[in-house]
C-alpha cells in the first residue's frame, strides 16, 4: 500500500512539473503574440487587456492538462507522453485561433489586447483562447 502511494505521489509530481511547463510554455505563448513584454503589461502597467487574455489561456492549458491526465493511458510513460503531446497542441489550436481572430477583426489584435483602456476585443480574444482549448480537451476525451 505504501509503495502504490509513493507510486502515485512520484507520478503527480512528475505530472505537475510538465504542467506547470506547459503553462510556462502558454506565457510564452501569448508573450510572443502579443507587442512589448507581458510581464511589464501586466504586473507593471497593469494591462487588463493583457491580463484577461493571459488568465484564459492559462485556464485554457490546465483544462488541457486535466483532461489528458484524466483521460490518461494505464502505462505511466504514455499517459505522460500523451499529455505533453496535448499539451503542445492545444498551444498550437490557441496561436491559431489567435491569428485566424487576428485575419478576421480590423487592426491588429496584439495592439488591442496592449492598449491601456479595457477593451471587447480582449474579451473576443479570451474567450477563443479558452474556446480553442475546449476543442482540444474535447478531442482528448
């Protein structure tokens, strides 16, 4: 019994270490979609636009990572390579989402969502984030 917790306590920290790397990997993400520095938008200037659309991507790659872990294989390895896997796609399906929303809204979407004053198009962008997550999460289930 001992040896099955360990077991299980050893593989959700190994799960919970690719997590938190896929959801380093989604700051990236948005970081690279978006103008100037995420960090400085957001913690510094206190970009809500910013904020709103890096929060639904963030809640976009957990609902991703929950899902190929719930949903995982019975062999460790590829319950964790499937993960990873999902993981990179969802971010993929989400920079997607981002530039297709990008080709279809007039100006540029990144300048929106770096604009001081709140803005619709922030919450547009957000939701196809987390609903392009969603896709992913149904896909692995």
């Amino acid at each position: 019994m001992l040896e099955d917790l360990l077991g299980g306590a050893g593989r959700s920290i190994v799960f919970g270490i690719v997590g938190v790397g896929l959801l380093a990997a989604g700051f990236l993400l948005v970081d690279l979609l978006t103008p100037g520095k995420l960090r400085e938008l957001i913690w510094v200037q206190r970009n809500h636009n910013a904020g709103l659309l890096l929060a639904a991507n963030q809640l976009g790659i957990a609902a991703i990572v929950f899902t190929a872990i719930l949903t995982s294989y019975s062999d460790f390895g590829k319950g964790l390579a499937s993960t990873v896997i999902f993981g990179l796609v969802g971010l993929a399906v989400m920079a997607l989402a981002f530039f297709v929303l990008d080709l279809l809204t007039p100006g540029r979407l990144g300048e929106v969502i770096c604009a001081e004053d709140p803005h619709p198009a922030a919450r547009v962008s957000a939701a196809t984030h987390f609903g392009a997550a969603l896709i992913v999460c149904a896909s692995i289930a």
